[in-house]
C-alpha cells in the first residue's frame, strides 16, 4: 500500500494486528482513526517504508529526490563531507524506496574502508593455553584452576581488525542486510559484512558508538559510524530517522526535520562568510510573560543570525531571523499562520529600519524567490523574503540564494551598528 505525504487511505482491521495496531498508535508520523471494521491511515512527514505483520506501507514524499542527491542532503544535514566516486554510489530508488538509501550509504562508506585499509589495533583476547603468552589472569587461574599450571589462564594483545572501529561496521552491516528487500543490495551487504571481522549483537555495540572517540588514526571511520548509528537504530545524526521503523523491519525519514537541519547548516555556513554566527545567548530570545506556573517559553526562530560581537548587548545587535519551511511556497501563497509567526520575529528581534526576515523551503523545479511586504496604517510593518532552493543539485550550490541574501542583510550591517550603539559621527 502506498501514501503520499497528507494523503489517507482505508485498511481492514483484519489486515492489522494487534502488534501493528499498537505500533501504528506510536507512531507520530502517521495518523490513524479507528473504525468499525477498518481503519484509516493518514501519511504526515515521514518518508519510508513500514514492513507491518500483512502489509508492506510504502510512504511517499511530496517533494521527491533523487536517491544519490538524497544522500548527499542527508551527508550535508549530518555534517559530513559528500563524495563523488559513482562507482559505488549508484543508489537508484529501488522497491524499498528512500529506506534504501541508508543502508546503500553505509555500504558505501565501508567499502571505502576496505580500500584503504582496515585499521588495526591491539586487541584483548582473554584464552586458555598451555604456555604463558601475555599477562596471567590471575583471579581466573586460581578460581578455575584451583593452582593447576597445565591450563594458563591468560590475558594476551593481539595485533589484529578486531577494534572497536571494524566490530561497529559489522554489525551495522549485518543489521542492514535484513532491513532491506532489493535483492542486490543484500547480496552486496552480506558479502562486504564478511570482511569485516565477527559481529557483536545490536545491544552489544550500541554502548561503543555511545563511548566512541576519535583520533587521526580512526577519523575516516566517522561517516560509516554515523550510517550505522541510523541502521542500528541508536538515534541517527540530528535524529533524522525516527526509531520506530527499526522495530518494524523499516526505515523512516522524518523529511521536515532533515530540511531544517539542512536550512541551519547552510545558514550559519553563509553568515560565517559575512561576520555572522548564531545567535544562542538566552539574551538572544523573545520571552512570553503572564502565564501561570513559573515557566516562561521562548519563541525562536530556526535559525537566529547575530551580525555584532558576543560583547555586544541584545538591545545593539542587528539579527535576521532564518525560519524553514517543508512547504511548497513557490506554488503558493505563505500561509496565515506563517506570515504571523515571521511578523513576529521581526517585531522582536530586527531593526525597525530593516525589518525582513527570511522563509526558506524546497523547490524542485530550481531556484525560486519572491518578497512579501506587510503594510498597515502606520507604513512598513515588515518583509518576508521566501527563498526556494533547488533540491535538484548538491546543498552548496543550492544554498547560492540564501547566501546572497545573508550577504546583501550583512552589507547593511555598519550603518545600522553605528545607530543602535551610538556612535554615529564618531
């Protein structure tokens, strides 16, 4: 059965069981009423496929990606550097659809490994021998022993792929070939897993990817950890994918949350370039008093950009506010409940004098940017300008707009600095 994204559809209770009935109820990204004798299912943001007990729910995104330019927003999203050799990166979108494309990543990235060298390392053997070859286990060789010297009990540091590092991959590998259903990228991830030294269990390796600590001398291993953090279903980078799916023998893709990840990446990337950063200050907030109860929530943006010192205070500091929006804006009109929401931003954090703040969301048709201007009785009330990135190409060349619009806010910033600490004709 297949969803698109916001789209519902019947399934008879009898196609359901309880297990299915209680996953469903769990789960966050899909939505379900509860009939007679059916019940009905509706898609929200997530992408992928749910293997339920009879059924096999294969969920469409809106906005559809190609698999190897999906991997290379999901690499930039993650902080990772993406590659281009196409000889091992021919992820087309198979029956599995985007649940595919981790595991196709992870494979990736372990091949890659295998090419340039497994690292070794020493690694403790705990054995019985006849000859002392190592250090002796004491406290096993008198407990087992009782003071016998024909069986040593000891502790020896073999040169050898066991490490940490390889035994990650394996699993990952091996949790991997059953997620999937294509049958070449099984195949593929069953024979790489076999170069890799013996697995640990799925519980066993959760707690070295939770210690893991990098050096020079395993920094490469980074991006194939991460895959196998999503794989293993230890909570990927930025939590991307949901875990629910991992009991369901599926992947699940939460596409708004990737967008955003993406949209604040490629934000402080372009602000970075200007004189810019994020502002993450708790000055740096818009607070709502009033309410009972000793909480008082803030309201932020996505991404808060802050064009002065950190010295400087929150009342001289020129920000933009950078809010992403998984809708297609480009084919229509930025909703109420948004233009509300960007106004104000604008009323609590930017400077009268240039009061904008920006929309940004997916176009998959390319480049796309148009300007809201809000006007009352008393003028200006504030612009929006929506920017759509091209989701065709690679996130740096799609961020293109956005850093132009980043720079063209940051070349207003010396006057309006002047203005709000005082110093003009200083």
């Amino acid at each position: 059965m297949t969803l698109d994204e916001y789209g519902s559809a019947k399934v008879p209770k009898s196609s359901l069981s309880s297990g299915d009935l209680d996953r469903l109820r769990e789960l966050k990204g899909v939505g379900m009423v509860e009939k007679n004798d059916h019940c009905v299912l509706t898609a929200r943001t997530i992408t992928g496929v749910l293997q339920l007990s009879r059924i096999r729910l294969v969920l469409r995104p809106k906005f559809p990606i190609a698999g190897n330019r999906l991997i290379d927003w999901l690499s930039y999203a993650n902080g990772q550097n993406s590659t281009t050799d196409e000889a091992l990166r021919n992820w087309p979108l198979g029956e599995d659809g985007y649940a595919g494309l981790v595991p196709a990543a992870l494979l990736y990235e372990c091949r890659l490994l295998l090419r340039r060298g497994l690292r070794r390392d020493y690694v403790r053997r705990r054995r019985v021998d006849t000859t002392l070859r190592g250090r002796l286990n004491v406290e096993a060789q008198a407990t087992r022993c009782f003071g016998a010297v024909d069986q040593l009990h000891v502790d020896a540091f073999e040169y050898e792929d066991g490490g940490w590092e390889n035994l990650v991959c394996a699993a990952a590998l091996a949790a991997a070939t059953e997620q999937v259903s294509d049958p070449l990228l099984k195949h593929q991830l069953a024979s790489t897993a076999q170069d890799f030294p013996a697995s640990l269990r799925v519980p066993d390796v959760l707690p070295l990817l939770a210690r893991a600590r990098y050096s020079v001398l395993n920094d490469h291993y980074r991006p194939a950890h991460a895959w196998a953090r999503v794989v293993l279903g230890g909570g990927g980078p930025n939590d991307l994918l949901t875990p629910y799916g991992f009991a369901a023998q599926g992947l699940l893709l939460k596409l708004d949350d990737l967008w955003e990840s993406v949209v604040q990446r490629m934000t402080v990337d372009a602000a970075a370039t200007v004189g810019g950063r994020r502002a993450q200050d708790a000055g740096d907030r818009i607070l709502t008093h009033g309410r009972h109860g000793n909480r008082i929530p803030h309201f932020p943006p996505d991404v808060l950009l802050s064009f002065a010192p950190p010295s400087a205070p929150p009342g001289a500091t020129p920000y933009l506010a950078v809010d992403a929006k998984y809708k297609n804006y480009a084919r229509k009109n930025v909703s109420r409940e948004d233009r509300h929401q960007l106004l104000t931003y604008i009323a609590g954090y930017t400077d009268p004098g240039n009061p904008l703040a920006l929309v940004v969301h997916p176009d998959p048709k390319g480049p796309s940017d148009h300007q809201l201007e809000i006007r009352g009785p008393r003028g200006l009330v504030g612009r929006i300008l929506v920017l759509g990135l091209d989701t065709r190409t690679d996130p740096k060349t799609a961020a293109e707009p956005l850093r132009r619009a980043v720079a063209d806010f940051a070349a207003t910033m010396p006057a309006v600095t002047k203005v709000l600490t005082g110093k003009v004709g200083s």
